[in-house]
C-alpha cells in the first residue's frame, strides 16, 4: 500500500478540476497538489473529425485559461470565435419580431466567445499541468473512500493506493462520487428533455454566428465551428431524442433544416449523433471541513445558454484565490470558515444563473398560445433597448458580476 501527502487534492481532470489544479499550483508553486483522474487520458488531434461535445467559452474563461497556462495552445488549435447571436421563438423567423440579436460589436468588443471542443481543452489543461513541478498527475485513480476528519483527509483509491491532503475539491461531474462520500446532497429535477448532439455542414457559411430558435420542446442551438460546419444542440423529449438518433441521415438532414428555420439554408452532410440528458442540479452545501465542490459537482444547468462550464471556471478561479491567499498567509487550506468565505462567494452567483436558465426554458420551452405573445415582446423590447442588451452581453461573457482576479485579466 502506498500513502502520499499533499496539501491539495483535486478529484476529477476534466476541464474544471484541471483548471482549478493549474490555477492553485501556479498561484501556490511551493503547495505540493495530486490530481486523481478516474478517466481515460484526453485525445485530440487537428486530424480527427471535431467531437461532439463542445463548449462556448466565455472572454472570462478564457482569461482563466490562459492563467491556467492552456489558452496558447487552444488559441492555436482549432476554435471558432462567434460575434454574434440570433435567437429566436419558434413562431417567428430569424429576423422578425420577437428575435433578439446580440452583436460583439454593440459593446465595442471584438467577440462574444469561441465555440470550443471539450476534448481539446482538457487536453491543453493536461499538458499545462504536466509543466508544473508541484503537480502530480495520477491516471486511472478512481476514488473509493475518503475521511475528512481529521487534521489531514485521507483518500483511498481503488487500486490500493492511500493519498492524505489538507483540502480536497471536489471536481468529479454532476455523478461527483467525492460529493456523496463526503456526505454533501445535491437537489434539482429533471428537464424531461436530452439534448441531441451532431456536427453538421449546411448549404450557408454560419457567418461567426450561434443560432438559437425557441420550439415548444425545448431549444435547438447551431454553433460555428473552425472549418465551416456547425455542431448543433437540440434540446427536446426524450420520446423525439431517440427518433432524431433513429433516423436516415436524409431524414434527420430535413428534421434540422426545418426546427433551425432553415436560416443555414439546407443541411448538406450530418455526421454522428449522440444524446444525453438534461437535468438541473445544485448543492445546498458547497463545503464541509477540508472539502469543496467546484463546477459540475456543484450544480449543473441547462445548455440553453452555454454557460455551463463557464460557471465551472469562475468556480475554479474563485476557489483558487481564495485558497492561494490562505496558503500564503500561513493558514490551513481546509479550514471550514475559509471554504464557507468561498461558498458565499460562489453560491449566490451560480443560483442567480441556474434560475435564469431555469426561467427561460420553462418559458420558451412550451406551446401555450398565451406565453407566445409574452414572449415575442419580451424578445422584442430586449432587442430594441440596447442598455438592457449590453448589460446581458457583457454578463454572458463574464465582463461584468464578482469576478476572481483571474477572471478579470489581473495576475
């Protein structure tokens, strides 16, 4: 049986565990940090079809990624930025009442984010934390127990191996099995929708363009990628998911061209498709002596607005300077009146956002003929008062709210 100590352990690689790893070691570089991965090593390479999972990552995640030390080698990969948005309700065409248009260029910014692969972002986390001297990167370390009493937490992990830290986060996904060891609850309900997945070339360029129309079954979301194709998110029942992943190609072709408003013109070649489910989750409790959620494991929203994994980075940068200042003070990293301190931070923000997204879609995701009107005015009032409009853009993109420094650009 092996035992390290450590004064930090992250459990979970993906992209909001590695971020927060990086984060912390890089602002901490004499706190030794472990990093327990239960997955298999990211692949990516510029010659394999772009995956299906990608995310749109904010001008705020983006300066966390580059203090993280990861956004050179993503800005040099394959990423598409977009500079504007159309959304739309599902009455309407794309360009009628009751759209809303978002353009980067109304709050003098050069865009409103970049249309990201997942792969390719943890990918680039990996290696920026394979840099780092005080990170220890364990492969195939799937957590089995953990102790956090004490004056060390002691972690156990399935092939035999005993870790002990100060501080443990919690970054392992919205399953988050170090969330229910550590005997935090987690509350939420299901959207009784799964969001349909695939890479698309259509007849028309997107233009550096996120489309959004508003169906009674929920939102379907066309998102620019680098060479030209858009990767769609089609939020909707369950009993419709599964015919969308059924289909003929030609079938499914025309079912998107028709919910989109063929406002990409016809669907020309559709790759894979995959689907998962849509469900809201969110902790009552972030924190417990030597212990923290960050990212999924925390909450999880709807895709709707693509802002998932941004709330996940704000976490990372957040917890990370909170911890670091610790660190440098002398004090203990697990310490439940400093983990409380970013738990007030974090908590109210990633609420506010989770009943938002909540709100939108119960709101546009229905056919009752009574909200359709509510609704093309409230889209249309938006569009028209541009204060109202910069002050969403500006939070969407992580440029306006309590920001941590990295967040900000400050070192």
């Amino acid at each position: 049986m092996r035992r390290g100590s450590d004064d930090i352990a992250v459990v979970g690689a993906g992209m909001v565990g590695a971020a927060a790893a990086a984060l912390l070691a890089r602002a901490a570089p004499g706190t030794p940090i472990v990093v327990l991965d239960a997955d298999a090593p990211p692949h990516w390479s510029p010659d394999d079809e772009p995956g299906l999972r990608v995310s749109a990552l904010s001008a705020a995640s983006q300066r966390v990624l580059a203090a993280c030390g990861a956004w050179d080698e993503i800005a040099a990969a394959r990423i598409s930025p977009y500079a504007s948005m159309r959304v739309w309700d599902g009455e309407v065409p794309a360009g009628g009442p009751g759209a809303i248009r978002f353009d980067a260029a109304d709050i003098a910014e050069p865009v409103l984010g970049h249309i990201v692969e997942n792969e390719l972002v943890r990918l680039a986390l990996r290696n920026a934390l394979l840099q780092l001297d005080n990170v220890r990167l364990l492969d195939g370390a799937r957590l089995e127990s953990l102790v956090l009493d004490g004056e060390r937490a002691e972690l156990g992990v399935a092939d035999g191996r005993r870790l002990q830290a100060r501080l443990v986060i919690g970054a392992d996904g919205a399953a988050s099995p170090s969330r229910a060891l550590a005997g935090l609850e987690v509350r939420g309900h299901d959207y009784e929708q799964r969001a349909v997945v695939c890479n698309l070339r259509c007849q028309l360029h997107h233009g550096e363009t996120a489309w959004q129309r508003f169906l009674p079954s929920g939102p379907i979301a066309l998102l620019p990628l680098a060479d030209g194709r858009v990767s769609i998110v089609w939020s909707t029942t369950p009993e419709h998911a599964q015919r969308l992943l059924e289909m003929d190609e030609e079938s499914f072709r025309a079912a998107v061209a028709e919910a989109s408003d063929g406002c990409l013109g016809e669907v020309i070649a559709a790759g894979p498709r995959a689907a998962f489910p849509l469900r809201m989750r969110h902790a009552p409790v972030y924190t417990r002596a030597r212990y923290a959620l960050v990212g999924d494991a925390a909450h999880t929203v709807h895709p709707l607005a693509g802002q998932g994994v941004n709330l996940g980075f704000l976490d990372a940068a957040a917890l990370a300077q909170v911890v670091a200042a610790a660190l440098a003070a002398g004090r203990d990293p697990g310490d439940p009146a400093l983990l409380r301190r970013y738990e007030r931070w974090r908590k109210p923000e990633n609420l506010l956002s989770m009943r938002a997204f909540d709100g939108i879609n119960s709101l546009f995701s229905n056919a009752n003929p009574g909200l359709g009107a509510v609704r093309r005015a409230g889209l249309t009032l938006v569009d028209r008062l541009a204060p109202l409009k910069g002050v969403f853009m500006r939070r969407a993109m992580g440029l306006e709210g309590d920001l941590p420094a990295t967040a900000r650009g400050v070192a």
